[in-house]
C-alpha cells in the first residue's frame, strides 16, 4: 500500500505539470517510472547500489584516515556520499572511492586466554581493527564495526578472516582441538571455541559533518529503514546508534556540541544536546507544521537556522529566543522542490530546485535569485540535490540524484569529480532527453522518495 505522502506527490506533479512527465519509484524499489499525462509509463531499471545520491558531505580537512585497513589511507580530506546501502568517500578530487561504511557488524569470540582486561585484546575483522569492545571478559568478547565493504542479506565473512591477539599471540579463526588446547599447561595464546557474526545492513542517507571543526573525525547520518541516528567515526571503525525513533530524517547538521535535524512526522527542527542527548525544538521552527512539505535540509550560521522548504521558501530560524519567530528568506515556487541549502563564508545562501533543475543563490543583504547552474535549455542537470559551499568561498559541490557529484568553482564552469553513475540507464535516459529537448518540451519532475 503506498503511502498518502507518494499519492499527494504524485498528484501535485500531475496536476501542476500538464503533459510534463512524472517520474518515481515502483512498491518494489527496482525500477524508476517515467509516467506521462496520457499515463503511458516507462519502466527504468534501476540497481539500488548506484543509481541514486541520497546523502552527501565534505571534511575540508581532518586528521588522516587510519586504522581502517592495514595500510592507511592516504587521505586527509574527503567527499562523503550515501546510496541507500552504504556511504562512500574519495578525496576532493573524486579521487580513490571507497565504501566507509557499507554494515554494522557485532562480532563475539568465546574461548580462553582473552586476556586481563579489554585493553589487553586487538581484534581485526576483514583486516579491519574492531576498536568498539562492548562486553569483555577473560572468556568472552564482543565488539561493535561499521564493515567498509558492500554488504548484502547473503554476504557471509569467513571465520578465518576474524582475528583476536594478545601480548601472547594471534589467533586467526576457531581451534578444532580448542578442548584439548585449553587443558594444556602453561599455553598463554588467546583460544577460540566460536564466533558469532551479526550483520545489520543499513540504509543511510542524511550525512553530516562538523563544519566548523577542521578536526572533527565524527561523521552523522540519518538511516530510514530503522528510523535512527548514527555515530561513525572518519578514523576508524567505529559505529554507534546515537538516537533511535527519528524517522525519514532528510535534514542533519551539526556545530560543536548540538546535533540539530528535521522531524518529518511533525515538520519541526530538533536540536540534541550529544553532552546530554537532550532533544528540543528549535524555537520558531514550529510553524512548519502548517506547511504541507517538510524542510529537508538545513544550514546553521551562529544561532540562525537557515532551512530549505520543499514547497519552495528558504525560512531562517533563530535557535534560541521567542518560539514561534521565524521569517522568510526567498519565496519560489511550489514546483521548484527545494531540496540543498548551504551557506557560503561571505553570507551568500546556495541552495538547488531539484524538479527545475537549478543551482542558484542569493546574498543576505540584498535578496535576489541568481541560477549559477542549470535553468537553460540543453543544461546537463539532473535532480540536484545537495550544496556544499567551500569555506574558503571559491566555489562549491553540488550533487544529483542519479550519482553525479560535481565541483563549481566561482567563477568558472562545473566539471564532474564523481561519476557513480553516470553510465546507468536512469541518468544516461534522463540526461539524452535533456541534451534533446527544446524549450518547448516537458518538464521532468521528481517524486523518487
């Protein structure tokens, strides 16, 4: 049964559209539908793993990535990006993509010889260090991994790939003699009657990264099958439910110590305290509760909260004072589907209209839309949707849905850093009827979520 929120879409963009097309997801989630006025539909095929950019977010600049694998990671800033099962991220270039985060792995040994305290234990799954030890004892250890590798409900990992040492030695796997081992006088390796792997396979999607620590190691997201928030690290394995019970969160952000995201159920923005995990709404984002689209993503500039309306208004929000205060700041219209919103160094907000099609912005002081990207005919965008504007104010990413991230330097022209699906059939469909079409021709509206 599909939801009123899928109908309610759908029927705004078939009305609104005229002989324009509709496109959005089959019940199935295998396949786009590229439906027309006359309600002629076109099935597009579509993989799961590279066919949509739900999450995105830059670390301009960190500490290195290490302990992930046994090499260390040569990057020191990063692209992140979310496709539904899994996060990726490459360098700023696009360069080396790899999956971050692709499952949460739960992994305990029983046995012996495990040591006198956690501290005394290393454990490597998949020569990757588990550094989250939940549970200890001299006989049995549990510890808690984002896996970095694409994982599906069948993806078994061998035991001989899970490994525990101590002081005394490494123990790759179970023992078959473990019985008579662990009666032998005098032996000391860490021995291995068991293991129990569980995998929770995740669907991410919000990211969101500490701006305004150029150290920050903690990277935030959103996932939409469990309705939680999670904690991972960029420096590790590390992985952790930080909030549970916050469904089709679609705006995340995060300064210092507050937390602040989107509340879909009731159109309001939450900011958690993470010293506490206190939850409160921001005062004056209650009125978008009258609004019939929820705010997907949000930007913090000191204490205003600058959120992007899907039905079309960039609406600032103070994040202490009055409840119920809140003004907007550019009004559009209802079609464009605001979808990104960033806020550059010197002021300017940068947002993206993902059923027009556009990359545009506006200055503070002066209120007016300007289109940087998009808007003309034979423009090769589709469905933008997130906008990172760099710190130092040179220029800034924006991504689309269909996998295309691409870096905007001011001034200059866009050029694409990444590719992740650039050769599919939904984008290379979409983006042949874009370089075809005249003025004239229909407008592709989007209703994939």
């Amino acid at each position: 049964m599909r939801s009123w929120a899928w109908f309610f879409e759908f029927a705004i963009a078939v009305a609104g559209a005229g002989a324009s097309t509709v496109y959005y997801r089959d019940s199935t989630n295998s396949y786009l539908v590229a439906r027309e006025a006359d309600n002629r539909a076109t099935l597009i095929p579509d993989d799961p793993a590279s066919t949509k950019l739900l999450g995105f977010a830059v670390h301009e600049a960190g500490a290195k990535f290490v302990l992930l694998r046994a090499s260390p990671s040569p990057l020191t800033r990063a692209l992140y990006w979310s496709d539904g099962s899994a996060i990726w991220r490459a360098g700023l270039d696009g360069s080396g993509p790899e999956i971050h985060v692709g499952a949460m792995l739960e992994v305990t040994w029983i046995g012996a010889h495990f040591g006198h305290a956690a501290s005394d234990v290393t454990l490597t799954v998949e020569d990757v260090a588990c550094v989250d030890i939940v549970a200890w004892s001299p006989t049995r250890v549990t510890c808690v991994m984002a896996r970095p590798a694409r994982t599906v409900a069948s993806t078994k990992i061998p035991l001989s790939r899970v490994q525990i040492a101590t002081s005394a030695g490494a123990t790759p796997g179970v023992q078959p003699d473990f019985d008579a081992l662990v009666s032998t006088p005098g032996y000391a390796m860490p021995l291995v009657q068991a293991i129990t792997v569980t995998t929770t396979l995740l669907n991410p999607h919000t990211l969101a990264i500490d701006a305004g620590d150029r150290a920050a190691s903690s990277l935030y997201f959103s996932d939409h099958a469990g309705g939680r928030v999670y904690l991972a690290s960029t420096l590790s394995s590390s992985l952790r439910v930080l909030l549970s019970g916050a469904w089709s969160v679609h705006g995340l952000f995060v300064l210092g110590r507050s937390l602040y995201f989107t509340a879909e159920a009731n159109g309001t923005v939450q900011r958690v305290d993470l010293s506490t995990m206190s939850s409160v709404t921001v005062p004056g984002s209650g009125r978008l509760v009258d609004f019939a689209w929820t705010p997907p993503m949000l930007h913090l500039l000191y204490t205003t909260l600058y959120v992007a309306e899907k039905g079309g208004k960039l609406l600032a929000a103070s994040t202490s004072g009055t409840p119920g205060v809140a003004r907007r700041v550019l009004g559009g219209s209802t079609m464009a589907r605001l979808n990104g919103v960033a806020l550059g160094p010197d002021g300017t907000l940068y947002w993206t209209e993902t059923n027009t099609n556009v990359v545009a912005r506006t200055s503070l002081t002066s209120v007016g839309r300007q289109v940087l990207v998009g808007g003309q005919p034979q423009s090769i965008l589709s469905w933008p949707r997130h906008v990172y504007a760099l710190s130092s104010g040179t220029g800034l990413y924006y991504t689309e849905y269909a996998g295309r991230i691409s870096l905007l330097p001011l001034p200059g022209a866009p050029s694409t850093v990444v590719n992740a699906a650039v050769s599919t059939t939904a984008l290379g469909q979409l983006d042949g009827r874009v370089l075809g079409a005249t003025p004239l021709d229909a407008l592709p509206f989007y209703a994939l979520e």
